[in-house]
C-alpha cells in the first residue's frame, strides 16, 4: 500500500503548467473557481459554508483525501464567523492547488492494481464485508456516512459484492 501512495505523489507531482501558459492558465482558473464558487454562494455574498468546499474542489476535478480537505479548509476558513469560506481567500489557494496539479485523480490502473492487492485470489470482486473491513480499519478510513456512499455506489445487490473493474470504470475522472 506504501507503494501506490508514492506512485499517486509522484503523478500528482508530474505535469505541472509551464510558465508561458501560466497566465492563461490562472484566468481560465480563476473564471472556473468563480463558478464553481457562485454555485455554493446561496446569499451572493461571497462566501459559502465550510461544509461545501468538498464539493466545490472536487467539482473542479480535484479529488484530496479527507485529510488533505481539512488541511485546506484550515487554511481558508474565516476566524469570524467560523464555518464560512470567503471567495478572497479561497480564490488564491485554489488558483495555487490546480496550477500545481494537486489532488489528481488516481489513475485506473493504480486504482485496479489497490483493488488487486486486496484480492489475492484474482476472483475480481471483493464480498461487502470485506470492503467494509477495508475501508473502515485501513489507511485513512471512511466515515459511517462515506461507506453508505461507496456501498450504494459499488455493491451489486444480486451477489453482495463489489466488482472493482466495473466500479473502478464507473469511478474515473476523465481529465481531458
């Protein structure tokens, strides 16, 4: 497991904007953080619940660990009143994260290759139970609330159990 979260850092880390296109590239951003933000602002004042930044960055093709998440937020949330982000903070934080390529998407076969590792018998799915075990007792786990998520999304209701190549093409982020 070591292994896959290296490699997902390093690709995270590949491909970062050149420096001739940066300035496109940041108005472009800027323009999408907007709406993605504008969204969220319910009372058009400039700011939006804290509990809403998840859905936002993700919106934008990033995809941070809880982890990560909470990082960010700590970095952009108001000290008064708190549990609101203000569009002035967030707009530079979030200009930095995609000029950086933070928070990639995992790509497919990393993602197949994780879901091998818990596989040892090569069957090509995993039972509910055990992607319960997985995900609620190793690495980073999933709250009561992400595990409903994920379940409703993967299991198949017939035979109890996620088929993780079906789920893993379901699951994927196409960047272009």
């Amino acid at each position: 497991m070591l292994e896959l979260r290296e490699e997902r850092k390093a690709f995270q880390k590949k491909e970062t904007v050149s420096s001739t296109g940066k300035e496109v590239a940041v108005a472009e951003f800027h323009k999408k953080i907007k709406e993605a933000f504008e969204v969220f602002d319910h009372e058009s004042n400039n700011t939006v619940d804290v509990r809403e930044v998840g859905t936002i960055i993700r919106s934008l093709g990033c995809c941070p660990s809880e982890g990560e998440l909470h990082d960010l937020i700590a970095e952009v949330e108001e000290e008064e009143p708190t549990g609101y982000i203000r569009f002035e903070k967030f707009l530079p934080v979030m200009t930095e994260v995609l000029l950086e390529r933070r928070y990639r998407p995992i790509p497919e076969d990393i993602l197949l290759r994780a879901f091998e590792v818990l596989d040892p018998a090569k069957r090509g799915f995993l039972s509910k139970d055990e992607l319960i075990k997985y995900m609620t007792e190793e690495g980073e786990p999933f709250s009561q609330e992400e595990m409903e998520e994920m379940l409703s999304a993967a299991i198949d209701p017939e035979s109890n159990s996620i088929h993780y190549k079906d789920y893993i093409t379901m699951m994927v982020i196409d960047e272009n």
